[in-house]
C-alpha cells in the first residue's frame, strides 16, 4: 500500500512539475502581449494625441497593471524632475527596478531596451516610426511563442507524466 502511494505521488509530482514548466511558457506569451498592449497605447498616445514621451508614459500608465503601472510612472516622474538623464538611461533603470521578475528571455528584454535607445529624442513621427517597429517585432515575437506553446507545453505534460511512470517502474 505505501509503495502504491508512493508511486501515485511521484507521478503526481512530475506531472506537476511538467504543468509548471508549461504555465512559465503561458506566462511569458501573457506578458508579451501585454507589452504590445502598451506599446500600442503609446503609439496612440504620440502619434495621435500628439503628446510627448513623458505625456504618453503618464496616460498610458493609468490605463495599464502592475508592474508596468510604476514602470511607466517611473519614467514619468525621472522625466518631468529633468535630471539630466537621457531617455534610454532612464527607461532601463525602470525595467530593472519594475520589470526584472517578468518571466521574459534575452531576445524579450532586447526589444524593449531597444526601443529606448531609439527614442526620447526624435521627433513624433520618428518616435511612431520607430514604436511601429516594435510592435512589428513584438507580433512576430508572440506569433513564435504561441508556436512554442502550443508544441512544448504538451510535450512537458508529457514528459512530466511519463517521467514519472519510469521513475515508478525503475524504483518498484
């Protein structure tokens, strides 16, 4: 009886832990569209209501969740003290402070560190132009990862439950 139950946990256990893992894959795919939520507020923001970056981080901030609510705020309040600090300096100062738990990969943090080298500077239309692109490289982004998701989530429940049987099988 007790090896059954053992058994019947080890196998709950790596199922477990293969849900986990594909969970952490919904959540990034979540945060990416979220992201792409807020850039396309910007874009708006900028290119139609005409407003400055510190403007749009500003009202785009109420209208978004934590942490991107303080993100956006952050950059906001650095912005309107004029410390003298460029956009770029500022904005991955708040991706570090507001941001860094986010389960995202490298290439995901390159996408926004690069929007920040490029704008805070230019012009409104330049800043549109170069919001455009982010967003294109956002699409393109999450178009990959749902591919992603929907492949490997199944094999790591797959690989969690049957793991899990072999592990019961060697040790029974």
């Amino acid at each position: 009886m007790l090896k059954i139950t053992g058994a019947i946990l080890l196998v709950l256990g790596t199922t477990g832990v293969g849900i986990s893992f594909a969970s952490d894959m919904k959540k990034r795919l979540y945060h990416i569209r979220y992201l792409y939520h807020i850039f396309s507020l910007l874009l708006s923001e900028i290119g139609y209501a005409k407003a400055s970056i510190e403007e749009a981080c500003r009202t785009v901030s109420d209208k978004v969740q934590r942490p991107y609510r303080q993100f956006l705020e952050q950059i906001y309040e650095k912005m309107k003290a004029n410390t003298g600090e460029a956009f770029a300096e500022l904005w991955k100062h708040a991706m570090q402070a507001h941001l860094s738990e986010l389960p995202l990969k490298k290439a995901d943090w390159k996408i926004l560190e690069e929007f920040a080298d490029y704008t805070g500077y230019m012009d409104i239309d330049l800043q549109k132009q170069v919001i455009t692109y982010k967003l294109q490289d956002l699409e393109k982004l999450i178009l990959q990862i749902e591919e992603e998701t929907a492949k490997q989530s199944k094999l790591y429940l797959t690989l969690g439950f049957m793991s899990g049987v072999f592990l019961t099988i060697v040790l029974l």
